[in-house]
C-alpha cells in the first residue's frame, strides 16, 4: 500500500528506527509510492464521519411510542 502524505511517510520512518515495523515493510509501502510528490497531510473525507453511525439501527418514533404505550403496569 502506497503511502498518502509525507507525514505518514515519517511516521514510518520512526516506527522503522524504533524497531516497531520491519525494513520489508517499510520498502515496500516506499516502492509502491514511487517518486510521487506527496502532499504535507491529508484530510479526512466527510464518509468517514458517516461510518460509525451505519452501524447502529433507529428505531422509529412510531416503535417507541407503541411500544411506551402497550406496558402494564403491575
């Protein structure tokens, strides 16, 4: 996988020297980004924000409200 930004790419580059990733690794991510001139960072898209809430199911109105209104009470 390609780097995005150079601040990824220094970010690896630390992991390199800490020892947290291995040489491989970080030749190939270099290989594959090639001599490509890479912005400084990169921003989030606006999907990524949307990704979370995909998961969770609402319940509509109409279901807590019938469901608020059939309990008995004891």
């Amino acid at each position: 996988m390609p780097f995005k930004s150079q601040a990824q790419r220094r970010k690896f580059a630390e992991l390199l020297v800490q020892g947290k990733i291995s040489p491989e690794t970080f030749e190939e991510w270099n290989r594959e980004t090639g001599g490509r001139k890479l912005p400084e960072r990169v921003k989030r898209t606006g999907s990524a924000k949307g990704r979370k809430r995909a998961g969770r199911a609402k319940r509509s109105t109409a279901v807590r409200r019938k469901s608020a209104t059939g309990r008995k009470r004891s």
